[in-house]
C-alpha cells in the first residue's frame, strides 16, 4: 500500500514511509499449492502494480527487511528499493538473525508484528515468525518509526548486548540513497 499511495490522485503525501518487510506480492504467503486455490485467491487479491506507482514517492523512506524472512526476502526489499528512485532520500536496512542467546532475535517476517497472543507460536510459525515483542521491535522496527517521526533521515541502531556482554548482531546497510 505504502508503494502505491502516493501515486492515487488526490492523495495526501506522506512525509515519511518506513516499510517494515514489504512483501511487494500478495500472493506470496498464501497456500498456491493447494489445488484450486490459486484461482480462488486471484479472484479476491488484486496485486498492486507498485512499480509504476512508486516513481511518485518524493519523501524519505525507510526499508526495513530481515535475513530469515522467507515471505518477503531481501530481494525484494532491494526490488522495492530500486523502484523509489525519486525519494528524496531512501535507506535499506537489513536485520540477521542472532541466535546467539535466549530467546534468539529472529530476523523473518513476523518480527515486526506484535501478537496479541491470540494465535498459538506453532501457528504463527507457519505464517513466517512468531510475532513476539522482543529487542527487534524496540530497537529495530521501533527505531527506525522513532526517527522517521523525528525527521531523521538515517537510523542509528543501538541493538543492545546478550546478558554476558556480548553485542547483537549490528544491522547491516544495504542501500543508501541520502
């Protein structure tokens, strides 16, 4: 949507998009493979032709994606990326995965949700991740709004040390377009 939005005649121009795991396909998480379904979901989802539309983002955007997202994988936050060529400034960030303590920091696509715990961690795992609040959201997603909202145009992650001192692993910098 947030590709699509500012193309819409009058539309009101944000002055900020920060993308948390863009999945630039609508049918990239449903069940295609059983059969019929395909046709069914091509007949209630409309794919979004945010290639033409995004040339009308001007604002600056922030591009949130993590390593283990298997829905919406960095290719296609790079896709997106190189389609926003007129932002006026546009920022790629990458979080891996850190495994290192517990419980691991998962980079996947659920990992910018916040789950109400409706929906059991078996569940949401076939939906790609777990959804639970942990240091991803506060200092990766949640940062990166922070500084939107401050007009910032580059995020300074702090992601914070395990419990013996050891630091989690930096997000990386994928694209830069300033």
């Amino acid at each position: 949507m947030a590709f699509s939005w500012s193309a819409e005649p009058g539309a009101v121009h944000p002055q900020g998009i920060v993308l948390a795991n863009p999945c630039l396909d609508m049918l990239a998480a449903m069940p295609v493979d059983i059969p019929g379904m395909e046709w069914l979901m091509n007949l209630f989802i409309n794919q979004i032709d945010y290639r033409q539309k995004a040339s009308a983002i001007t604002c600056p955007v922030f591009i949130l994606t993590g390593n283990d997202d298997t829905i919406a994988p960095d290719g296609t936050a790079v896709e997106g990326f190189n389609e926003i060529g007129n932002a006026l400034t546009r920022v790629l960030y990458r979080f891996n995965t850190d495994s290192y303590g517990s419980p691991s920091l998962r980079g996947d696509h659920m990992a910018c949700i916040s789950d109400d715990g409706w929906m059991p961690s078996w569940m949401m795992t076939l939906f790609g991740g777990d959804g639970e609040v942990d240091a991803v959201d506060y200092r990766y997603y949640w940062a990166a709004l922070d500084a939107a909202l401050n007009d910032e145009h580059e995020v300074i992650f702090n992601m914070g040390k395990w419990s013996d001192g050891r630091p989690v692993n930096a997000v990386q910098v994928l694209g830069k377009s300033l």
